[in-house]
C-alpha cells in the first residue's frame, strides 16, 4: 500500500479532493488493470504556523503553495508535490471575482510558484491586476497592508492571508485548485512514491546483502562521516553501536592503519593490516558519482576466518570428489610424441579458453584434462567430469543444468545444483561430447555464450564461471558437415585442439607403460618387443586391463614372450572372418564413395592415412 497525505491548513481546503481521487484511481485501474501497487489517500490538516512543527509520514505528501514551500524546508527525506496553480485555475478565480464585485481592482497573493505571470491576464479578463509574492506567512499581514495602501479592494489568495484582508476591510476570494491541477498532482505523487518505493526497496536490498556478507564493509563520506557500517564489520571489530551511521570515523575507530586508509587520498589499496589482536586482509576503494569522488570505502576479513573458510570449502570439495587427481607428471612416457603434446597441453593451461581433446578410446583423454586443470590457475576450484554417453537426454540435461523444486516428479526438495553451478571458478570436463543430443546442443551453446545457466523449471538466470574441456572420439568436424552437430558450437568447443595420438604411433611407449601397469613381475625384452607389435586398438586402457590380466596370472614371476602369447586374446576364424569382410567391405565402401581417393576415404572412417594405408595392405585392396 502506497501512501499519499494530502496536507491542508483546514478541512476542504481542496474542494472534493477525496472523491476527485476516487475517480482518479478507477481511471487508472481502467488504463493500468494488472498494476499491483494500491494507493491510498489521506488528508491531514496542519496550521500554517504549526508546520514546522508536526512530522508527517507517508510515502508522498501532496500540497499546495505556501504549505509545500515550508514542508519543504524541514522535511528532507519524505517527496513533496506541489499542486500547481495553473493558468486555467487563475483564469476560472479571476473570472468569478469579476462577476461577482465587478471591475474592481485585485490583489493577487501567493507563492511564486503559484501565481507566476498573473499579471498577463490583465488585459484578457479585463481586470484590473496587482501581484504581491508571498515569502513568509508572517509577512502575509504586511502584504495585504501594501496592497490595501496600492488601491486594491479585493484580495485573491489563500485562506490565512484573506481572514486578515476580511478583517480589514476588503473584499476576499479563495484561489481554487481546479480538477486539471489536482489530477496532475495526483500523477506526479503516483510516480514519486513508486520511485521512492522502489529506492526504499533496493536501499534495504543492499543493506541486507551488506549484513549478510563475510567481509566487513564501512563507507565514509567526503566529511570522513559513516554512511555503511555493516553486520560484520562490527563483529570483526568488536565495535557494536547503534548510532554509527553519521558518526565521525576518528571518533569509531582506533588510531592505526585501518583509520589511515579511510582517511588517505589513494583510490586504491590492498593491505594486510593489524586491527588491535586481528589481522585483516583489506581493500580501500574510493567511491564515485558520475566521475566526481564521493567518499572512500574499505572491504575486510579476518585472516583466520578467510583460512578457515578456505580449509572448510577444500574439504567440502574434497569430500564430493570435485577434484582432478592426476597431473603431467602421471602420464607415463618416453616418445617425443607423447612430449610434445604434454608440451601443448601446458600451454593451453596457461590460457582460459575451451579446449577440445580428440582422441580414440582409451588414449587417456580424461587424465589429459585432469592435468590441464592442475597445471592451471583455476587448480584450487573444482574439476567436475561427466560423461556424455553415459546418460540419456532428460538426466544429462537436468544433471548438467540443475533443477528448481517441483520441476518434475521426483525432483528433490529444494532443488539441485547442476555441474555447471558445482563446477563454479573450475573447470567442467564433458566427455564424449559427441553424444549429446541437438536439444542439449542448443542449450550448452546458450552457456557458453551468455555465461549464466538457468535451471530446469526456474525462471531466474544464474551467472557461472567455467572452463569447458570437452573430449571426442569422433570426428566431430565430420558431423558438423552431416548436420549430426552444431557448427557454432563446435568452434565453441575447439578453440584450443588437442590431438591425442593412438598408441600404435607411440610404440615405444609400450615398455614404459607396461612395466608401471605389471606389479612385481619383470618383463624379458622379448616380452616388451610382443607387447610393441600388437595393435592395441583400445589403447592404453586395453594394454592397461591386459597388463592386469598378467599380474593375476603370473603373480611373482616372470614375464616371457609366451606368458604374453598364451594370454593374449585368440580371435576364431570364424570372428576373424567375419572381421576381415566387414572392415575390407567398409574401406571398399569408402573408397568407392571418395572415387578412390584415399585421404577423404580414410577421414570419414575416422582413420589415420598411416592407418588406413596399413588396413589396405592388410586386406589385400589395390587401387590405380
């Protein structure tokens, strides 16, 4: 409920003022049906000569003349309207004041604002007209004195002034607010107490975020005076006052390095400072209006609470497992391949953009990723990883965005977090990236451009901070050119490309990484020349689980070329047939689709050249 006070020195004073406001809101409900806000009206009568010392409180105050002028001069916080007296309202008074006393001369009297440029209607009425400004109700008796000295007979003006004219003498005629003035007083009192309404609400807003932050805050005008002092200041400080808004700086706090920053000149600071027996981590900023300096503030926060904190939110990392456990120096090598491309993926650390890791199964994609955000500076946020794949649409989707309660049946109770929000100043890894579906396409799209994620079944947009990596082992510029993906948010994605290479052309890793993944059981060097030779086509992860295989199997002992012959899998002939026609009946496929030629059929395979060449000798497909 808005609230307006219509303040008159009596009773009626604005001739049906009440019902003109009745028909004022019924218009504007009619204009403005789904407006929320409801206004209410009240008149409050208070003598001239009493104003100063009534406190009227309302939301808008709406009055007239000289009473506007003195609300004015005492009241600072409360918007005043006054009712202004228009060309048509003095028109309708002088009119009224001629058929009723004849041509006869007239004292106009009020305040300038009210009677500005009555003298112009002289000669349109045919009366005879003289102004007097009325400054101060105490000079009103003088006026009308002068007036009745300058040969005028009737005085027109408001009620305080006319009783002493009347009793003088002369002929008096009250100066009537007409309908016109009175609605666009009420107008100009909707706008004021929505605007000030709405300044009362975002002044609370801001003070409640003030008292409910960690850090401390205190702002000091230009005069060094207090205008924030906020919850946790005082908490820190020690300082519990009710009175501190106003207060001098110097009278507040002690002499020492926390009062010198607030009363310095610098702009700028960060320090860590001693408070009595605290340490505090503070940021002095000035504070500006449209380029003009309007005072200082200083943000701060005990030392021990901030390591506190940190310890607490490191372990409720700690404890969700929103961490990357391996680094560059876990990936196991001797290749120069393998080293330029760590070399590489150091320096996409080092930068903030998307990175998109390209590689066949089980090349070690995820640990790459892991590794890129320990090496860079968002190690110390969360490392979120989900896989594509593993989930179907309308999970993925509300794991990844989260959800507001009620959003769907099952939802939890007050909602959840998605990865984006968990992943918040860290990076999200999004595995077989490939996988998503078009609608969640569009919507990892929006993110990335807008930075802000909104959660299933909310309305409101949440800002988050994130580093995407994201990992195929597909080609993905492929689907972009079949429409199977996005090609706007492909180039999202690969800003930065890393391109794993497959094990079969880093062999000479094989022995290094064999001998980490077989416990206690050495390898001849014939053993480790078989391990070289295989494909390995699931990569590390398969030389991985066959390495495992061997641990189990020949415990304690070592390992032999026919330790490695025995346990390596045995392809039927029968499998092996069938192999043989399906892969030989894909590359003839391809190179028939390509007319032979070699480097586009192998792309839409997904194959190396070197690879591909190797499959065709293999299978024994010439071409001219």
């Amino acid at each position: 409920m808005i609230n307006i006070k219509l303040v008159v020195p009596r009773k009626g004073y604005i001739k049906d003022a009440m019902k003109r406001f009745e028909d004022f809101t019924l218009q504007e409900k009619k204009d403005a049906p789904k407006e929320d806000m409801e206004f209410r009206l009240e008149e409050v009568v208070i003598p001239t000569d009493k104003i100063h010392e009534v406190e009227v409180e309302a939301d808008v105050i709406i009055s007239r003349g000289l009473v506007t002028k003195l609300l004015k001069e005492h009241n600072e916080s409360t918007p005043i309207v006054d009712i202004p007296v228009q060309g048509i309202d003095l028109i309708r008074s002088l009119v009224d004041c001629k058929e009723r006393f004849g041509r006869k001369k007239v004292a106009v009297i009020g305040a300038a604002n009210m009677i500005y440029g009555v003298e112009n209607l002289e000669s349109i009425i045919d009366l005879p007209i003289q102004k007097y400004i009325l400054e101060d109700i105490t000079a009103s008796d003088r006026t009308v004195d002068l007036a009745a000295s300058d040969g005028c007979e009737i005085v027109l003006s408001g009620m305080n002034t006319n009783k002493y004219a009347e009793r003088i003498g002369l002929k008096t005629m009250l100066i009537e607010t007409g309908k016109e003035s009175f609605r666009q007083a009420l107008v100009e009192a909707k706008r004021l107490a929505v605007v000030s309404r709405k300044e009362q609400e975002k002044s609370k807003r801001y003070q409640t975020i003030l008292d409910h932050a960690y850090e401390g805050v205190i702002a000091v005008d230009l005069k060094k005076n207090i205008s924030v002092f906020n919850s946790s200041a005082q908490q820190i400080l020690s300082i519990f006052n009710e009175h501190l808004i106003g207060a001098p700086i110097e009278s507040v706090l002690i002499k020492g390095k926390l009062l010198g920053l607030l009363l310095s000149g610098n702009d700028f600071q960060e320090e860590i400072v001693n408070y009595n027996s605290i340490q505090l981590s503070v940021k002095k900023a000035g504070i500006f209006l449209k380029g003009k300096k309007t005072g200082d503030m200083i943000a701060f926060q005990d030392v021990t609470g901030i390591q506190e904190m940190e310890g607490k939110i490191r372990k409720k990392i700690h404890s969700r497992g929103l961490v990357a456990k391996y680094s560059f120096n876990d990936i196991l090598f001797k290749s120069e391949l393998i080293g330029q491309t760590i070399e590489t993926a150091k320096l996409y650390s080092e930068a903030d953009s998307n990175i998109l890791i390209v590689g066949e199964t089980g090349t070690g994609k995820e640990m790459f990723a892991q590794s890129i955000h320990n090496y860079s500076d968002r190690r110390n946020n969360p490392f979120v990883a989900i896989n594509c794949a593993a989930l179907p649409e309308s999970l993925l989707e509300s794991e990844l965005f989260g959800y507001a309660e009620g959003a769907f049946t099952g939802a939890m109770k007050g909602g959840k977090q998605g990865f984006f929000e968990l992943a918040h100043r860290g990076t999200l890894f999004l595995d077989e990236i490939g996988e998503i579906s078009p609608n969640l396409q569009s919507r990892l799209l929006r993110v990335l451009q807008e930075r802000e994620i909104m959660r299933i079944g909310d309305d409101k947009v949440i800002p988050v901070d994130v580093r995407i990596i994201a990992a195929t082992n597909k080609n993905l510029m492929n689907m972009v050119k079949n429409n199977d993906f996005r090609a706007d948010l492909f180039y999202r994605l690969s800003v930065l490309d890393l391109h794993l290479p497959p094990l079969r052309e880093h062999r000479e890793d094989i022995p290094v990484l064999a001998e980490a993944f077989i416990k206690n059981s050495p390898l001849t060097d014939e053993a480790k020349e078989r391990l070289m030779e295989e494909e390995w086509e699931g990569n590390v992860r398969q030389l991985q689980n066959f390495c495992e295989r061997l641990t189990v199997l020949c415990k304690d002992q070592r390992i032999d070329v026919f330790d490695i012959e025995k346990h390596l899998p045995k392809r039927t002939e029968a499998k092996a047939e069938r192999t043989f026609i399906s892969e030989r009946e894909r590359i003839l496929n391809a190179l028939e689709k390509h007319h032979f030629h070699r480097g586009k059929a192998a792309s839409e395979l997904g194959m190396s050249r070197t690879t591909f060449w190797r499959k065709m000798k293999k299978w024994k497909i010439e071409t001219e």
